[in-house]
C-alpha cells in the first residue's frame, strides 16, 4: 500500500520504517528543512535501535521518501497518518494545534479518497474534530474517513514493538476503511481490535496511565521496604510471579519520566475533569512519583551531609535505557536538583550527552565524561540515574579508587548490594 506519514518523531519516523520493511511504499513529510535533508541522505536524528540499518536501505530501494511537502505526501497515498506531536499546556491539557494545523493542510490538497490515521496520542473526541475540519477545508469535497490508531511504542524498544505489536488498536467512525487498515497491518501477524473511535483514544491515556500507576505503586512500596529491612526486587519477583499482575513496569527507582508518561498521565486527569470525573487516583499516581525523586534527594544529603562545594559523578542522562531522549527525564531532574544544593557534577551518558547539552550546559560545575569508568575521578560520590545495562558492568575497584571516598546512590537498583558492600562500598540503593 501506499502510505504518507506526516511528523518524523519517535512514532512517525519508526512507523515510517517498519511499514516500508514489511513492503509498503512510505513517503515520510517534516516541516524541518534541514531534518529532511539528514533523513534523505541517510542520517539518524534520534538513537533508536534498528533505524540505523534500516532506514539507508529502504531509501536506496526506494521504499522510503523524504519530503517537507504535505501535499507530495497526501497526493499519491491511500492512507495519511498524522504523528506530529501534541505538547502539554500548562494546565495539563493537550496542545492540539498540530493536529488541527495538519488537517487543515491534508484537507486543502485531498483530491480522492483518503483514510486519514491519527497516530498521535490525542485526547478522546479528537477523531470528530479531525474529521469536522477535513470536512470544512476540502475543497474538492472528496470522501474520506478517520480512524484512530494509537501508538504503543517504548522508546529504545521501538521496532520492536512495532514489528511485534501486542494488539493493533483500529477506531473508526465508519466500518469502510477496516479492510484496508486490516490489509496495511497484516504483516505484523498481531492481534487486531475493532472499536468506535472514542474508545481507540482512550485506549493510549487508560493504558499508559496504568503503567504509571504501576511505577508509582512498586515505588511506594519501596518506602516500606526501607522502613521495614524488606527488598523490594524480591517483593516485585513474587508479585510479578502471579500472571494477573506480571513484572514488567514493577521496578522501583527515581520515578518515571519521558515525552508520554508524565504528559498523558496529566492529560488523562484533564480529561476526566473536562467530562467532570474526578479521577483522584491518578493524581496521586503524579504525588508519589514527585515524592520519589524528593527521597532519593534527601537520600543523598543525608549520607553527604552538606553538598555545596561537593563533586559527584552522574551515571545517566536519558530519561531511559537504549534511547538519547532527555525530555522530562528524571536523571536531568536529579541532576539540576543536586546543581541548587550546590554541588558540582561529572556526568555520562552512552547516548544521550549531546542532547542533554541543550538542558543541562557544561560550565564550571558540570563536566560531560567519555568514558563511564573515568566519571568518578576526584568525586565524593558517584549516582546511577539511568537504568543503562552496560552501568551494571562498571569496572568497581577502579571507581573505588577514584572516589575521595567509597559512596554509591543507585538509583536503578543495578548493582549487587550484597557484592558493593563486600567490595567495601558505603551503598544507597532504592527499597533494599
């Protein structure tokens, strides 16, 4: 099939690449002149996993184009996605003058039969308005239909999820275009699910907020784990055991953080509110996380007493493991946090460190480090901020002899606190 994809981000430029691997024609449309010149010529603007290979090779057989024409893209498609991004406002609410922006563009060069996908994580209802806007601004008033096709993509596990997709989620106002999205996602041999478009967009903000809520659950429970000599990894292993509950998202640390979960939590909650639901669970989901990072801060303090003046090794910048994304990330977060006590930072980071230049600017008190055995050098004590796995293997009597004195705060729980303590290590962990 003939596909357009409007918005290179995470969730358009890895759609854009797993439909043209499994054989369709894909052209991928960006307002970013200079972003589309790198994509053309075969350059990677994010780090994900499986991109690299992937997306020189589809652009030099053909199967993906480049372009910052809407109306290129929409003229030869028989299905148009919109994935460009919906930022929160600061009331918590959803910025959707992208979306509306880009329905206006698809509709003024629409000259047949179009299936118009939303991508996007958009708040419910936002279907009809798409639709509405085609309607207003085609001018040739051709026929199409919306459907609502939400992504369930983990950054730096991406093409994976999207090769192999749990369930595929079709909302449609209208049952004419379910052949064709049935025949688009064939490929991926997943479950497909059917539903009104209402509930295809509530799907994505009740799926993600449960995630956060089980981040926030095992991270409670970690405060009791503390309090009471119990290990929290163990609490999670039996927990994660019983197929109801499951492990994954069961794993206690600084919190979560990124471009979805803290910003679909929040438009959930104004959701809710808009149709006059005052879903308070999900409020505390927020209070807990932000309590998490206020533990771990003062986890810090309380072992180095004053950090004015001190010097700490930073392990982490990236909100998560296998991606560079910096946006709301929690390792940022605690770095910032300990800048206003008035420490100085040496920081590393196997992916994110350029980005992370943008929010966080080498200068006196903070030095970005190559490589991660060498960050501890001269530090009173070094941080894991982020869950990369290759942290887990770092060279430990060397960083020991680094440090001015033997302190490690995991905020990942990584690390064997039975073997850090046993290699002489004042050790700091999460719920141990």
């Amino acid at each position: 099939m003939k596909l357009c994809i409007i918005g290179t981000g995470y969730v358009g430029l890895v759609s854009g690449t797993c439909f043209a691997e499994v054989g369709h024609e894909v052209v991928c449309v960006d307002n970013n002149p200079e972003k589309v010149r790198q994509l053309q010529g075969g350059s990677i603007p994010i780090y994900e996993p499986g991109l690299e290979e992937m997306i020189p090779r589809h652009v030099r057989e053909g199967r993906l184009r480049f372009t910052g024409s809407i109306a290129e893209g929409v003229a030869g498609a028989e299905v148009v996605f919109i994935a460009v991004p919906t930022p929160p406002q600061e009331d918590g609410s959803v910025d959707l003058s992208f979306i509306e922006g880009v329905a206006r563009e698809i509709a003024a060069c629409m000259t047949s039969y179009k299936i118009i996908v939303d991508k996007s994580t958009v708040p419910v209802k936002t279907g009809e308005k798409v639709a509405e806007t085609i309607k207003r601004y085609n001018r040739a008033k051709v026929d199409f239909d919306v459907v609502s096709n939400p992504e369930f993509l983990r950054e730096g596990f991406a093409v994976e999820d999207l090769m192999k997709p749990d369930r595929i989620v079709i909302g449609t106002l209208s049952p004419r275009p379910v052949a064709a999205m049935k025949e688009l996602y064939a490929p991926f041999n997943a479950p497909i699910i059917i539903t009104d478009i209402h509930s295809a967009e509530l799907i994505k903000h009740a799926a993600n907020s449960f995630l956060a809520l089980k981040i926030s659950y095992i991270n409670a429970v970690s405060v009791i784990c503390e309090a009471t000599g119990a290990n929290v990894v163990e609490v999670a292993n039996g927990m994660g055991l019983d197929r109801r509950i499951g492990r994954q998202f069961l794993n206690a640390g600084l919190g979560f953080g990124g471009s979805c979960f803290p910003k679909d939590l929040s438009a959930f909650i104004k959701i809710s509110e808009q149709l006059g639901v005052d879903f308070r669970l999900l409020r505390e989901v927020q209070a807990v996380n932000a309590a998490q990072m206020d533990r771990f801060v003062k986890k810090i303090v309380d072992t180095l007493w004053v950090l004015k003046d001190k010097r700490l090794a930073v392990l982490g910048l990236a909100f998560k493991q296998n991606t560079d994304d910096v946006r709301m990330s929690p390792a940022i977060e605690l770095c910032q946090r300990l800048l206003k006590e008035g420490a100085s930072l040496r920081v590393h980071d196997p992916k994110a460190m350029s980005k992370a230049q943008a929010v966080l600017p080498p200068s006196e008190r903070v030095t970005y480090v190559e490589d991660m055995n060498d960050v501890a050098a001269d530090c009173d004590a070094l941080v894991i901020a982020t869950e990369w796995p290759q942290f887990a293997q770092l060279d430990l009597e060397r960083v020991r002899g680094q440090l001015t004195h033997p302190i490690l705060f995991d905020g990942r729980n990584l690390l064997d606190k039975a073997e850090m303590e046993r290699l002489g290590f004042v050790y700091k962990s999460v719920g141990r």
